[in-house]
C-alpha cells in the first residue's frame, strides 16, 4: 500500500507500537496503512463531519479492519478518553484550528507522548504556541506534493532547546538540518507577506498601519534567516 508523500512523511513520525488517534481522518486512508504496515495495532478515526466518516467506514470494511480502527464523530480531542492513546495526528487543518483542537483538550493533551501535525497554514504562530505550552520540536520535515509544500512537525511533551523564537517560528529542527526545501518554505512565506505588505499600503487607517508595521518586521525575520541559510549554503 502506498500512500501520498504527505501522508507517507506523516507515517515516518509515527513509532511502532504507537496507539493513534487521527482527528479530522477523512477516508481513514492514514489509519489503514498503519494498521497494515504493523505501525500500529489500534487507531481511533475522528471526523468532525457525517460524510468524511462514512468513506472511512466503507475504507476501513474493504480493508477488513474494523476491529482496529474505531470511527468516532466529534470534535477535535473530545473523541478520545484520557490515557486512551499516545500519539495524535492532526493533518491538513489551519495551524491556529489545530491551536484551538490541542488548547481545548487542556491538560489532558500532555498525558500524550506526540503530535503529529501537518498544518495547512500558519505553520510559524503554531510553533510558537506549541514551545510556549510545554511542548518542545521533537523533529520536522517538510514535502512537496503536486506543487504544494507541506510542513510537518513531530512535538512532545518538554521544553524546547532552540531559545531563539525567530528560529523556532520557521522550524528549529529543519534549520539545524538546513532542510533543502527551507529556503523554499522561507521565500513562499515571503511572497505572502510582501503582497499583504502592499495591499495594506492602499488603506490610510491607523490600524492598518499598526498591522502593516507588524508584517514589515515579519518580513524582516525571514529575509535575515534566508540570508543566514544561504551565507551557510555557500560555505
């Protein structure tokens, strides 16, 4: 069975004999190959919505694996019982909504050994907020599938070793790796703010203009971490 890269890469973080809980499952396609790989003997399939969990039921009945992977509708982490599984899986929602699914849970979340999470966006104030709540970078990798890049980040419980919050933002472990798709991750990331920086430009109210200082220094972090990865690369 072979999966996407993204899914594939979300795999790799996951250690055998982990118990899982995949939150937002749509087809279940995750917890099947974990279960057939023999990653994992258990996996709980959550879905916020009716129709994504009635393809990963009919997934999981071809595979005949209903007696391992449980499908349970509901809301982010309120799907699973405390104690009930190591390792969580959140995959392809915005960063600040899986923020909110991992805040909701309160302390029962560090009762986990990992996150595995693939934000869809807004990749650096999740790690931030990961590292300021208890949570240290455990490891990363970033992907490419049909044109996109996706950043994915293997967190757990602890605190994190990288001090410099600029640093964090972008990804500590893929900067001490020198990931080669950083620069790329960096410069996309760039491309995105200096549009915002200039659609700002065409409002005269001062709290656009606050804002608009904000995203210049935001622009100014990721244009001297680039230069740093490149001042590297050239070495």
């Amino acid at each position: 069975m072979r999966l996407p890269p993204r899914l594939m890469t979300i795999a790799k973080f996951i250690p055998t004999g982990s118990v899982v809980a995949d939150i937002g499952t749509d087809h279940a396609i995750l917890p099947v190959y974990l279960i057939k790989q023999g990653i994992s003997e258990k996996v709980i399939a959550g879905d916020l919505n009716k129709g994504p969990l009635e393809m990963a039921e009919k997934n999981v009945l071809e595979a005949g694996l209903l007696d391992k992977i449980r499908l349970r509708q509901g809301n982010g982490l309120e799907i699973i019982d405390a104690g009930e599984v190591d390792t969580v899986v959140i995959a392809g929602m915005g960063g600040a909504t899986i923020r909110e699914i991992i805040e909701n849970a309160g302390g029962a979340a560090h009762s986990l050994k990992r996150l595995v999470l693939q934000p869809m966006n807004d990749s650096r104030r999740l790690r931030q907020w990961l590292v300021k709540n208890g949570w240290g970078i455990e490891d990363e990798d970033v992907v490419e599938e049909d044109g996109r890049l996706y950043e994915i980040i293997c967190a757990v419980p602890g605190n994190e070793k990288t001090a410099d919050m600029e640093i964090v933002a972008v990804g500590p472990r893929l900067f001490e790796k020198r990931h080669p798709l950083l620069i790329k991750v960096i410069r996309n990331e760039l491309d995105n703010y200096n549009r915002i920086f200039l659609d700002m430009g065409k409002s005269a109210s001062p709290k656009t203009a606050l804002k608009r200082r904000e995203v210049r220094q935001e622009i100014e972090i990721l244009e001297r971490i680039e230069k740093c990865l490149l001042s590297n690369a050239r070495q």
